[in-house]
C-alpha cells in the first residue's frame, strides 16, 4: 500500500522520535510554553486527560478512597527529615525564596530583598512528606484504620531534558496514600492498586502492560516493594505507566504516624503509595499512534463520533446542518461502552476534507461526513479511524444509511476500543522474546536487533546487593533495565542467565522510557 | 427552644468569626498545614469542591468552552510586560529563584549558590498573561474566533492574613479566557459567564446572589468592565462569589493578540476572563451553617444521605446490615436533582449516636438511624438536616416505613435544596434596605445597626475620577464598599446621597469579606 498518502510527515518506522513530536502537534494536544520544561495542555490534549482522570477517579474511589487537597509548597524541614527521600530523586527541585516583587530601577522586576523567606518553601516533587504529616495527625487509632487518601495535583521535578507528556518539569498526576494496622492489609493494598491500574491502563486506556515487581535497584527509595505496570511502545522501549509501593513502617516512623492498637499499645502504621501521572498520554501516543496521527480509544476520546457537514456557504446549507443536528441526536440519546455517546457536530468554517484529516490526526475513533449527496440519498459517509485505509490507498468510507449509521455506533465503538487493545496485546506478545538463556545470547540479540527489538524474558536467581549492582551494569552496557518480575509468570526453569545459579524467578529486561 | 443543646460551642449571634472556624473543624472540611497560608482540604471539603467542580465544569462546557492547562511558573518579563497587572493585585507572589537543594554541611539543605534561575520565575498568581500569550498564538483569523478557553488550577497570592477558604495564600479556581472578534460579542460573552455564575450560585449552590457591574474603582486592573456575584453572608457582611471582566481590547495589545477580520486587514481581538474559587466554600458555610455545623445543599453533598445502622459488635448486626444494605440499594437506585442519589452506608466503628451528630455538623442533608427496633417494625428513624430540631427541643426523627423512605427520598432532596435557598433568598431580601435617601440617613442606618446591618440600596449619580474616589473614602469610614449596580433593579427617582446630582442608577453598599 505504498500509494497511501500519510497525513504526517514523519514515519514511526524511520524516526520514533520526530514522528512522536509530529503527533502531539499534528493532533493539536500540546506545545512548548515558553516556561522551561513546561508544556500547555491544549483542549484535545486535556481533554484525554480528563477522561483519563474522570475513569481513574472512580476506580479509585470505588476501592473506598477519598480525594484531599495537600499545600502545593513543602518546608524545607521536610526534606530534610527525610534524607533517603533527598538522595533519591529530588534534588532537582523549584525553591521560593522570596515572597514579593520590586521594581529594579531600571524598567524591570526583582526579587524584593526584604522579603526574603525565613525558610526557603519547595514546589512539591511529590506529597509524600505532607501527607504524612496529616496522616500522623488524623490517625489516632486502629478505628481510624485503613486510612486511604487521594490527591490529583500538579506536581514539579527541575528536569535537565524533558520531552512533551513523557518528561516535563511540571506534570499532573494523582498520588494515593493510604495507612494500615497490619503488614498484610498494607501489601493487599498495595497489589490492589496495581490492580486498579491494571484494570485502567487495560480496559479504559487500551494499553495492554505487564504487571509485577519491580527488582530491588529500582524501589522507590524507602519503600519495602516497588510494583508497576509496564508497557510496550511501538519502537519497542518499555514505559512504566504506574507504580504502588510497599513503604512497611519506613514513612510512618519517619513521619511518626502511630495508633493505638485492639490492645492499647501504640504501633506504627504500615503505609502504601502509588500513582500514575500524564504520562500516560505519552503512552497513549506511542502505543495507538499511526503514520496519519493518534488513534484514540473510544473510552477516553473527548468526542467519540465527529459529524462533519460539508458546509457551502449557500443556502442549501441550512437543510445539511438539520439533516446532521437530527443524527447528532439520535446517536447522542444512545450509550456505548456504559457511557453516553459522546458526539459532536463541528460547524466550525472550513473545508470538510480539511477539517476531516484535522480529525484523523487528532484521532477521533468514527468519523461521519456528509454532504448534499449523502442527504439526498438518506446516507452518511462513515470513516473508521482504526481501518483508515481501502486497499487502493483510499480512505475506507463506507456509506450506510443515516439510520443504520446511528444504530450501528454502540457495537462500533465498541468494536473500535478492543481492536485498538487487541492490536496492542499482539504486538507486545510478538516482541517479548523467551528461552534467551545466556548472557552471551542476550547480547547476540540485542546486536543484531538493533532498531525495535522488543522485551526480551531471561530466569535469574535475583541477586541482591553488589551481585545485583553488576547486574545492573552489565545490562547497562546494553542500555537495558530490569522492567519487573511478571505476575503469572511460568515457572522457572533453569539457571540465572547473569550467575549461572539456579533461578528463582523470570524477569522482564528491556530499553525503556 | 432555649432548651437545645446545639452540637458547635460557638454560635452564629455571639461570635461569627469563631462559629465560621469551628464549623470548618467541626465538618472536618479544612485544616492548616503548618506552611504559610495554606491549608489542607479534606475529603468533606474536597468532596464538596468535587461537586461545585463538575456542576460548574458542566455549565462552562455547555457554553462552548475546552478546557486546557497552562504552566504553573510564569516569566518575570510577563509582569514586567503588564506593569499595571502587578500594581493591581499581584506585587505579593511567591518567587521561585533556585532549581536545586543541596546539603548545608551542618544536617540541613540550602539552595545551591550554582543552581540560580537566570530568571526569576513566579508561581502564578493568575494566568493571565501566559494564556494571552498562547492566545497570540492560536489566533490568526477571524475563523479561529471566538476562542473559548478555561482551566481549573491552583494559584498562589502570598496573602498576608488568612482565613480558611475565604482567602489563603494557595487556593484553587477556575479562570476563563476568551478572545472575539468585536466589543459586542465580548461583552455579550461577559454577560453570559455572569450568567453561568448566578445560574450555578442560585441552582446548583442554594446561594441567592445580586448580580450586577463593578463601578470604575472596583474594576479588575485593566479591564474596561467588572461584573461580579455577590451574596449575602449571615452576618450581613457581602462574599463576592464570581467575577466576569470585559477587557477590551488592553490585553489583547499587551499579549499582540491579533486576527485577520473578514477584510484581510490585522485587527485586535476583544477578550473576557472571569474566575470563581474555593472561596464559594466560605460562602456556603457562612450562607447555609447553623448552630449545629454545616448544611450542605443536596446538589453539592458529597452524600446526600447517611445510612446509620446502630451496630452492637453483636450477631444481630449481620441482620440489620443486610436491612440497611436493601435501603441503601432502594435509595441508590433513584435519581433526584437530574443525577443518582448519592447514599452512603456508614459501617465505620463507632457509636451511631456519636456518628450521628458528626453527620449533623457536616451537613448531610438526610440521615437515616436504624437500629433493632426499626428492623423489627420496618420502619427507619429520618433526620432531615435543615429541619433538625422539634418544638420540644430534641432531633425531630420521623419513623415512616423503609419503603415509604425511600420513595420520598427524590422529593425530600429538592425539597431539602430549594429551602436552603429560600430561607437564604428570605434573609437577604429582609436585610437589604431601601429607601436611604441621604448619607445622614446612611451613616445613621450604619451606626444604629452594629452586629449584622446587612446592605443598603441607594441611588447614586455614577461620579468618576476624583468624585468617585471621594465617595470611596466617605464609605470606606463607614467601613463601607459598593459592591454592585444590580441588573434590573428599579429606576431611580432622586438625587445621588453622596454628590447630590441626579441620580443614575441604583448601587448597593455593605461591608465585605
């Protein structure tokens, strides 16, 4: 099909990278702000992001948490307290030293001298610390246990290069932070937000991801287990899409959240934390992304359904937009994927083929244009994004009637969603190599796959202290990470491809994010 | 009814400032944080807010704007750039000078001397000026106009005295940008945000507001008119509760927000902004509370109903759990006010007497006891929050039928909703007074009146410049500001109280929050 005519310029196989960027402004979802590292959001950019965040929020809300509101400036004490928490990520963080403004003299505005801060406030790179302040305040006893808190903010990390969604010096997220009495609640937990992740990424996002443990070099600093999600981009590279964390008593002690247990005593809490952040949207992109822009699942696009009129400026025109207002009606009043149907008629000026390929890069899933031809017929021309393509290179349109359009819509974005997870869960199982069983033949692999190779499986016998550490570097003279330890993987059955002892456990390595 | 034992120590009469407190903790909805100015919401509040969110969010969408998402630093040179901008408002701002933290030798951390922003940046104190930047460059043709953004965020005025959600130095909001091709269309647009506002105050809040035009001296720094929503506390004082601003043409000079018109000539747009913030919450408390803590309006509680089984740790709890359980699904399973009931099963450990009068002081407007007894006879005992208290002084509990319950629960709840409005519609229009006819008549009305005057009416002659300020400094000792001049009041008859000219228009005064 080397006579189709792609809407971008780039090509996922000839440059991930450029043809990534190209997306994000060819589907009009964000750009540089002037702002070092900090991106504007723009409407079909965000509005991914509120779907994600409208399904997200009521899982998490339906697993029994409640949404607070934590100070967005941390006190330096904070982190001070908690040195491992310094060490480990956020040394490169916005300080406010100053809390006023004053003309300089000479046209421009200075930091005001005398309103120098007595102690310097951080713009929070997570609320870790804050949360556990209040939680020490809010939990007294094993009443008051589990504690499951939630946040949805903007958080900041001073990031020397960034890269739209997948690294910005400011992102959104939200950020769970829940207290337990016990080990074991704490770890339940800590496993049913993987799950609720899981399920998320899967079933609303499309992504297909491995979930599991992360190994013990890539915990979150102060946590007893570190678990994700991770998945597979189309150049192959791994994304952690979401991590929950394990934290025993390390931040309740750290943070004194203490209770009195059933017998009296006083006991500190076992803590979990976990989040996700936009991030996901990055994943989004290089997962459901083709060389004509984003394809967005049906659960999150902003609008399911475009109707696109082509509009004349004659007086023709009236009957057109009542012909499109009266199917925009009908395919609004019906539900798909236990939602309404989220459809809009664009009445904007422009050409329709222009308009109609603004929206192929944008990714709407159902695209129905219609003009006085299909009016007078009774019919609309119907556009699939997913099946863009007929095989002489020309965009599938296929032109039922008005009717059978609309009462087709459920079943079609139903069908659009899994195809998108179904073609997803192909590719990553197609590019997760096993049975490499050496070290050598890893290598082997990896030299002669050199543009998009994919994950590959390997045993190891999880080495732990400065046996892992030589680990760590031999993979990263491959750029490989250890991705996680799969839930549900098979048994092992040899020996640790890095130590030659007998394996315990299968571990995902991979070039990653 | 001297004999009620209300449930909060302060009482509205007495001491308004400390009853406005102790309902914030007594409803559990805010608490400081230990960092300046700031506060932690939690999830009463935050669930509240979550509603006025989605209400709002919902009527801003339906009038045709996306939402987006801006940066949360902004460029000294955009304040340089808006000199009458930082004069207005925003001289206190938080000043981010540093990008990273290192350790001070002695256990603590600095800012590191070598990680100093060339450039200051500002935490946003609005956004003003970086939306109208990304408006430059979004706009290029009439076709692109009208541009209808908004965003909800967090934004930080370093607030030299604070009060918990009336004004603190972080606090989170909405704020509205609009750019249009000709004055008209933007004013019309500023109107109908002013719209939205009164619509979601009055429906969706049960807050009766006045809503009318700023006069020159309370107009947003810049903008050519100032429109605002004003409400009514219980001590008579006023909360401005929303604001919509046409700007002319000024903002769109200073961000070079410029469109090709029909002609092909370059012309500047017209732009509006308006905003509304967690201060609605102040509003709600100091409009709605009582003696015995919050009343939420059904529309924005978190739950609408409570469920209270009145558990013994003893066998029979199974039994009225799964009695209590049929209820909740009865009730769950019904709409009111256009959406699901939101029911809450309360099985948290506890006495239900104690959990009871923590429902009562957050406000849930409905709460349903039920112990053994009502099992047995099928019955459940009925608290209706705004109609706490029978003649005898004790909670005025109603037994109908569980069945019975339910089926009225969607008529109790917009019963419930439109109470609170009229009894607050009620109070304000008693204590707004008329016919003050001269500033003798004003500064007596004022000096007569001392705990809760209310607001005046009076009939001015519209004085600007010099003559207005002079008015300004009359009422300021008074203690007095002009809030508005009401849309659709009635004409006036004499001459203006303060210059004694005919009179223009009619505005009201009070004292402010």
């Amino acid at each position: 099909m080397s006579n189709i005519r792609h809407a971008l310029t780039a090509r996922r196989a000839d440059d991930f990278a450029a043809w990534y960027q190209e997306v994000i402004s060819a589907a009009d979802m964000a750009e540089e702000s002037g702002v070092r590292g900090c991106m504007v959001i723009k409407p079909w950019g965000y509005g991914i992001w509120e779907r994600i965040q409208r399904l997200m929020d009521d899982r998490i809300k339906a697993t029994g948490h409640d949404n607070c509101y934590f100070p967005i400036f941390i006190p330096l004490a904070n982190f001070e307290r908690e040195a491992a928490h310094v060490e480990g990520f956020a040394k490169e963080m916005a300080v406010v030293t100053h809390h006023r403004l004053i003309a300089d003299g000479k046209g421009g505005l200075i930091p005001d001298p005398d309103a120098k801060l007595e102690e310097p406030l951080v713009v929070r790179p997570t609320s870790e610390t804050i949360i556990g302040d209040a939680m020490a305040r809010w939990v007294q006893s094993w009443r008051d246990l589990p504690l499951l808190t939630n946040q949805w903010a903007n958080v900041v990390r001073w990031e020397m290069r960034t890269r739209m969604f997948l690294r910005t010096s400011e992102f959104l997220w939200q950020e769970g932070h829940t207290a337990h009495e016990t080990a074991d609640d704490a770890k339940d937990h800590t496993l049913r937000m993987l799950e609720v992740y899981r399920a998320c990424a899967e079933d609303d996002l499309a992504l297909p991801v491995i979930a599991g443990e992360k190994p013990e070099n890539e915990r979150f600093p102060g946590a007893v287990e570190t678990w994700s999600i991770e998945a597979m981009m189309q150049d192959g590279k791994a994304l952690q899409a979401g991590t929950s964390h394990y934290l025993g008593t390390n931040f309740a002690k750290a943070s004194g959240i203490q209770y009195q247990d059933r017998e009296g005593s006083q006991q500190y809490c076992h803590t979990t934390s976990w989040g996700t952040s936009t991030r996901l949207i990055g994943g989004i992109i290089m997962v459901h992304g083709d060389d004509d822009g984003l394809r967005v699942p049906p659960r999150i696009a902003p609008h399911q359904v475009i109707i696109l009129p082509m509009l004349r400026d004659k007086s023709e025109d009236e009957a057109l937009l009542a012909y499109c207002e009266e199917l925009r009606a009908m395919i609004a009043g019906q539900q798909a994927l236990g939602e309404n149907i989220r459809v809009l008629l664009d009445k904007k000026p422009g050409k329709a083929a222009a308009k109609r390929w603004d929206w192929v890069r944008k990714g709407a899933p159902i695209i129905l244009e219609i003009g006085g031809r299909d009016m007078e017929n009774g019919t609309v021309s119907m556009l699939r994004r997913d099946q863009l393509w007929s095989a002489d290179g020309k965009p599938a349109f296929e032109t039922p009637s008005r009717e059978q359009a609309a009462a087709a819509m459920p079943a079609l974005l139903d069908a659009v969603q899994k195809a998108l997870f179904d073609q997803a869960a192909e590719r990553r199982d197609a590019n997760i190599t096993r049975g490499v069983g050496s070290l050598t033949e890893l290598e082997t692999f990896y030299a002669e796959n050199q543009t998009y190779p994919g994950w590959v499986e390997v045993e190891w016998s999880k080495p732990s202290g400065a046996a892992l550490e030589r680990v760590v570097e031999t993979l990263k003279a491959l750029k490989l990470t250890i991705r996680n330890v799969p839930i549900g993987a098979e048994p092992v059955t040899g020996a640790c491809i890095f130590t030659g002892a007998p394996a315990v456990e299968r571990i995902i390595v991979a070039r990653a994010y």
